[in-house]
C-alpha cells in the first residue's frame, strides 16, 4: 500500500472560495440559533424522566432545539483539549502550516543552501517529523475523551431538560 503524496497538494484545491462563503453563512445562522444561557441552564425544568420513552422523546426535542448550544459545547470541550495538551497543538500547528507553506510554493522547488528540495520531498519531510510527534501527542485518547466527555454532556442536558408545556399541548391536539 502506498501513499500518494499528490493528495496532499489536492487538498489546497479543494478549499475554493464559495465552499468557505457557503461553511461562513453555515455558521453564522448556527450562532442565531443558540438559545440565551438562561433558557440553556433553566434548572426548573430539569426533572428524572418517568420512563424510557419520556428520555427519547426529550432527547429528540433538546438535540434539534438546543443544537447550536451543543455544538458550542463540544467546541469548548476542543479547545480545551488543545488548551491542555500542547504537544497536539504543536503538530496541529507544524502540519497546517508544513501544507500551507507547501502549498504557497505551486509546485516550484524549495531552494535552500543545504539543497534543493521538489514538492515530494518537502511532504516526506514533513510526514517524517509529523508522525513520531503524532503519536507522542496521543490524538486517539484525546478524541476519545472529547467523545465521550461530549456525549455524558450532551445527552444528560437534553435527558434531564423537560420540553416547555407549550410543546406539550401542541403534541396533544
């Protein structure tokens, strides 16, 4: 099995212009959808469901009405993870801008005065140094614990918060 260095360079092609137009307008009606603090952390209506279909039916409402104050969350448990392990941080940051410098080339050489140095060879550098560091780093247990520190968060919220009455009369009719 081999790896193509040219998906690599691909990458920087895939990142056009109206994508990130559309990903901005994509956040920017995420954020006004994010339910004010008070109604996100209103404990009177938080209450021990009855049964099991009480939880799944309170889980469905909360996962589509508070989404936006979910996703804010789990953004808060990420930069909390790269806030307390740096070294992931670091690679993150070699490895974005290894590819972006890269990239800033257009397939031109790298010319140092150690060498000469074509596009292949840069990315090979930078797997080289971005591996080993890689695995010091621990991404694997760091994505599981933003997993699963998400998920007990997440589904406790939308578990234990009681749908407002209007919904419930509206359910009824």
């Amino acid at each position: 099995m081999s790896i193509s260095l040219g998906n690599f360079a691909s990458f920087a092609d895939r990142l056009n212009l109206e994508r990130i137009r559309s990903d901005v307008g994509t956040i920017s009606s995420s954020i006004s959808k994010l339910r004010p603090p008070q109604e996100f952390f209103d404990i009177r209506r938080i209450s021990k469901p009855a049964n099991f279909g009480e939880i799944q039916s309170r889980v469905t409402y909360n996962l589509g009405y508070f989404s936006a104050n979910y996703l804010a969350v789990v953004l808060m448990f990420f930069i909390y993870c790269l806030a307390t392990n740096l070294l992931l941080l670091f690679v993150i940051v070699i490895v974005g801008g290894g590819i972006y410098g890269i990239n800033k080339l257009g397939g031109q050489d790298l010319v140092l005065p150690v060498g000469r140095f074509n596009t292949s060879q840069l990315y090979t550098g930078l797997l080289i140094v971005a591996v080993p560091l890689g695995f010091l780093a621990g991404p694997i247990y760091t994505m599981l614990w933003l997993v699963g520190a998400s998920a007990v968060t997440v589904f406790s919220h939308a578990s234990l918060m009681e749908k407002p009455i209007e919904t419930i009369f509206e359910e009824e009719v």
